[in-house]
C-alpha cells in the first residue's frame, strides 16, 4: 500500500516536471496579420485656429479710462466709426494751456513786430519771438494729433466680431478692445514643424478634425505658406482656406492631418509590424524569419509595402524583438484551434 502511494506521488511528479519543461520549451503564439489593399496616405499634423480672410484688431494706444463704448458687437461697421472713447480731460487741458501760450506767444510776436518797425527793437528779438510763436503753433498741432488717440475707430469696414472691456476699466496700450472683420470668407492658420514643412505644398487637401463637430467630414485647402518660420518654436505659419458653407466658427481650434501625398491600391501593413524597414515573416513551418521590405507612404495608420511581401505573407504583429530567425512559433489563430 506505501509501495503503490510512492509510485502515485512520484508518476504525479514526473507529469509536473515533463508538464514544466514542455511549458518551457514550447513555442510561443504569436499574433499574425496579412498585407490588405487600400487607400495609402502620408499626412502632416498641425495645430491649427479658425480665422478671417481679412480683419484687425484694435487696440489703444495710451493709457486712460474707458469713457463710453459702441456695444456693436455682432454689428455692421464702416471704417472711420467711432467704437469707443478714452477720458481726455488731461489732454484737453494741456491743450488749453498750450493755446494760452500761443496767444501769449502770438502777442510778443506782435509787439516784437511794432517794435522793430519803429526801430525800437532789433530784427534779433523779432526773430525769437516769431521762432517762440513757430514752436508753439507745433506742439499745438501735435497734442491735437494726440487727442485723436482718444476716439477709437474701425479702421476697415466688417462685423464687430468682439468686443473686450468695459466703460470704467483702464484700456492699456496694445491691449485688443475689438476684432473687427468679414465673416466670410474663413480660413485655418496652422503652425507645422520645419521637419514637415518641405512636404506642404498649395493646393493639398487637408481633413479636419473639430471637436465641436465630431461626426462631420471637413476638410480645407493650402492656401499659402508664410516664408519666414519661427526659429525659436521652429515651425511655419500654415494659412488653408475653408469653403464658404464650413461650420466652423471663428476662434474654434482643429486638429489638421494635411494629405502630402497618397496612393490607391497599396499593399498596406499597420506601423507597429516594422521595426525601421524590416518585418518579421512566419513561413509554411511556422517559422520566424526577419525580412527587409521596401515602404513607401509611411503614414500614421498604416505604411506602404513596395517590394518584399505578398497579400498571403503572415506578417508578426507587432514586432517582436524577443523571436529570433528560424524560432517556431504558434500563430494565434492556430493556437486558438
């Protein structure tokens, strides 16, 4: 009885030990995909903002108080409209007192004139009081000048697309009270990196993904490339023109995928089955063998095979660093029977 449970512990131990070493030995499964046929796209992403063709911004140029505004926004405006006025108080009094001065100026100028007439006083005093009159009449000129900074006008006819601030607040220099503009037509102003840069060209299409309209197929044209890029951000300013009947707004962000080049009928394979230009191929055997293949359109979703594969190639997917040439391997599909 001890005889035959010793037999049973030790037949149960060889089934652990022979059940280990096959799991050590066996090959491992694999996930394997077929070279498909289809659409081949190389695209360049960008960022990109929704923009008018034509537009300005409007800004002031001092600094005072917000005295009264248009509240035209969303409305028709000509250029030369008054859209806002700044407190000018201080202006108009320095204004006043520079008159003073010239009125002042204007009557020694006068006397100055009476007196070299009577040769009482020489041509030297003449002169300084007509240079002293010259130099007020200037300065006046110019705080006039001065005071128009206080008006803020459209400067172009458009839609008063925005409006910032309020009457009280502090206008700052250069800080925008109005974007004033045509509504249509609109376009996309993108930042693409130099490295992408050379493959954009006017005329590419590009598809546009907004997450305002996550179910509709939009799509733009390169318009024109700014010559001049960034060399701190290191990218070029992208403009595409939109459609006239695009959905998109004003001021809405996109996500732009710009079709560079593209091929109908490619071999195609999914991007995580290359390590650089090689896959890895399971023959007849079940047998792993590294193979270069020729690619051409390498995009985002899918790369295209010229030369070294055919529709009926069990490629490994994805690449397997770990198998080594002429390891057997159980393919997932076969494994599953």
């Amino acid at each position: 009885m001890r005889f035959l449970r010793y037999l049973l512990l030790l037949c149960a131990l060889a089934a652990i030990i022979g059940g280990g070493y096959w799991w050590a030995i066996r090959p491992p499964m694999v996930n394997v995909v077929q070279p498909y046929r289809g659409r081949a796209a190389e695209v360049v992403y960008a960022t990109a903002v929704v923009e008018p063709v034509r537009w300005a911004k409007v800004t002031s140029i001092v600094r005072e108080r917000i005295v009264s505004l248009c509240g035209c926004e969303g409305m028709q405006v000509k250029q030369g409209d008054r859209l806002a006025e700044l407190d000018s108080g201080d202006a108009r009094a320095t204004l006043a007192e520079l008159e003073a001065r010239q009125d002042l100026a204007r009557s020694e100028r006068d006397r100055a004139l009476q007196l070299l007439e009577r040769r009482v006083a020489s041509q030297q005093v003449y002169d300084r009081a007509q240079s002293e009159l010259i130099r007020i009449n200037a300065i006046i000129a110019a705080q006039k000048e001065r005071l128009r900074d206080y008006s803020i006008v459209a400067p172009m006819d458009g839609m008063v697309l925005r409006q910032d601030g309020s009457v009280g607040e502090v206008a700052e220099p250069g800080e925008i009270l109005f974007w004033i503009g045509q509504p249509r037509p609109l376009q996309l102003v993108a930042e693409v990196n130099e490295e992408d840069i050379p493959k954009v060209r006017e005329g590419q299409q590009a598809l546009i993904l907004a997450d305002a309209f996550p179910d509709r197929e939009l799509s733009a044209t390169v318009g024109r490339i700014t010559p001049k890029g960034d060399p701190v951000l290191k990218n070029y300013r992208v403009y595409l023109d939109l459609p006239q009947d695009t959905p998109l707004r004003i001021g809405m962000t996109a996500e732009i995928n710009i079709v560079t080049a593209e091929n109908d009928g490619s071999l195609l394979l999914p991007p995580a089955a290359f390590n650089g230009s090689r896959v890895q191929v399971v023959d007849a055997d079940n047998r792993v063998a590294s193979r270069e293949v020729k690619t051409g359109i390498r995009g985002t979703r899918a790369i295209e095979v010229l030369e070294g594969l055919t529709p009926d190639s069990r490629v490994v997917f994805p690449f397997d660093a770990e198998l080594t040439g002429g390891q057997k391997v159980v393919p997932a599909a076969e494994g599953a029977r």
